[in-house]
C-alpha cells in the first residue's frame, strides 16, 4: 500500500498539515511524524502516527536524534511522497527523502507573510526538497505558490441592529513552543477582566505562577474547540494554530503577538500573520501594551464564515 508521510512539529504547523492534507495531489495512506502533545493525540485521533522527540527552537541536539531515526521510520519502498509545514523537525526527515528521490515538500507556515523561516531558508538548498509558500506575494522561481490554509474563511458583521455580544465568556491561549512564555499577556488581562467573566485559560509553557487565575497547561483539541465554539470571545498569542481554531468555530479572534525584545519568541514573525488577518477583517490585532477593553467588544462585533472550497494544493 502506498503512503504518504506528513512531517510537521506540534501546535499550528500540525494543525496546519491536517488542514491542508485533503488537498493534497496524493491519495497514499496518511503517515503522521510529530510530537507526543495532547493536542496531537487529539487532532490526530484515529490516524497513523509515529511520535518523535521534541525539537525546539535552535534545538541541535534534537534535531540530530530525530535524524538518526529518519532512516528507520522515513521514507521506504512505497512512499509516495513526503510532506511537511515544518518547522525544525522537517530538517531531519525532508533531506533523506529528497536524496532517495521521493517526491519531497515543504510548506512554508502561514505565519511566514513577508519571506521563509530558517528552515525554509535551509530546506531550499537540499537536493530534491521542493519549496512552496502560501503567498503569491513572495513566490518566485525557486518558492511555488501552493495555495492557503486561509482559502474560503470570510468575516461578516453581526445582523444589522443586534447588539454586539456581551463579554461573559473567554477563551486565553498562549502557545506551547518552549522556552518561550508570555507571561506580560497573562497580567494585562488579569487587570481587563471583571470578576464576572468565565475564563479559561490554556497557558501551555508560561509560567503563570502567583497569578490569580485556574491554569490549564493543555487542553486537547477537541474539547478546546469546543470551549471556542461555546465563548463569546477568543484572546490568544499570534499563532496560525490557535487562529485557524477560532476561525474554523466562526470565531473572530483577538490577536496578540509575541515580541522578542521581552524575550516571547525567536523573532518578530508574529506581527505579520497578525497584521495579514487583522486586514482582511478575520481577527482583531493589538499589542500588549496596546490592548484596551474595546477592543474585546470590536472581535465579538464580527463572526467568520467558511464560503468557497479551498483547491487543491499546486504542489505536484
């Protein structure tokens, strides 16, 4: 039987693959590579999967065990092709399957508005590897455009004359990619918030210690997707992963994007997914120090729709 291997790290870039796995050109049996996550378990319920060592940020001496174990659970006989959406764990497994001839991919995440990532940068000098971006703007002859996980989602306002929806209910999520916290997101929030609001709050690897809040490190991706669904309103770090859930559960979502100046992520690439969204009207964007109590009633002013059928990928 034939297989396809789908390679992505945890958080929005697995939740990004599985979006675009159904338009993918290949019909193979679904191979997953990823990390052991609750939110892994949950979205990929069901499917094959085999889990590998974490790798992070700049994480060399993951990334290198990943590597050693490429050859044993890569690419075989009847791999059809190999897929990925990064981000560093596509460095150990995309290269072999490149060298042995495999039809190879990397998808560069939809949080890369404005150019790719180290890894794309890496990923697009190896033999074989073939690169694509999910924005014509930065396509060129070496990036194909292969189309986006954004593709049919469409902001509408709530129906003339009714009231926006009054603030009771609220969804916080924070990201899970370690060592980064975001902590200064936490407290300006805790000040925003009556005592009245419903909160739950996802805080994946921040340190919310002395903060009087119920944390939840993990919640798994069904049941988070339904806390969404059942919300008034949904506050979360710019991460394309936590986007496409609130998106996908109609959700106009209140985006607030990491700044590496304090230390919250490796760079700055958080505001340009933030800033993309916000412009087209599907989330709402503001910085920490920016975020005022309107701007939770501006997001729960909109809701998002899914219209027309995303294509089939241009990766073939």
């Amino acid at each position: 039987m034939r297989e396809v291997v789908l390679v992505a790290s945890g958080g929005g870039h697995v939740q990004q693959l599985k979006l675009l796995a159904d338009r993918l050109p290949y019909t193979g049996h679904r191979r997953w590579i990823t990390f052991d996550t609750p939110q892994t378990r949950s979205l990929l319920g069901g499917e094959d999967v085999s889990y590998v060592p974490y790798v992070g940020p700049r994480d060399y001496k993951n990334l290198f065990r990943n590597a050693l174990m490429s050859p044993k659970i890569g690419v075989g006989k009847k791999t059809e092709a190999m897929i990925s959406t990064g981000s560093g764990v596509a460095l150990a497994y995309l290269p072999q399957s490149g060298i042995r001839g495999v039809p190879t991919h990397y998808i560069e995440s939809a949080t890369r508005v404005m150019g790719p990532s180290l890894t794309g940068r890496v990923l697009e000098r190896c033999p074989g590897v073939r690169v694509h971006t999910q924005y014509e703007s930065w396509a060129n002859g070496r990036w194909g455009f292969a189309g986006s996980v954004f593709e049919g989602f469409e902001a509408v306002p709530q129906a003339a004359g009714k009231p926006n929806r009054q603030v009771r209910k609220v969804v916080v999520s924070l990201g899970t990619i370690r060592p980064y916290g975001f902590r200064r997101l936490v407290e300006r929030l805790v000040d925003m918030f009556s005592d009245d609001i419903e909160v739950t709050w996802q805080t994946g690897s921040t340190n919310v210690e002395g903060l009087p809040i119920h944390a939840e490190s993990m919640i798994p991706d069904h049941e988070l997707r339904a806390r969404i669904a059942e919300a008034d309103l949904l506050v979360a770090h710019a991460g394309t992963g936590i986007a496409l859930t609130g998106l996908s559960a109609g959700v106009c979502p209140l985006l607030v994007p990491r700044e590496a100046a304090h230390g919250e992520h490796v760079d700055d690439h958080q505001f340009q997914i933030a800033k993309l969204l916000d412009d087209s009207g599907l989330a709402v964007s503001r910085k920490v120090d920016d975020l005022m109590c309107d701007d939770l009633l501006l997001a729960t002013s909109r809701s998002v729709v899914k219209g027309s059928q995303a294509r089939e990928l241009a990766i073939a």
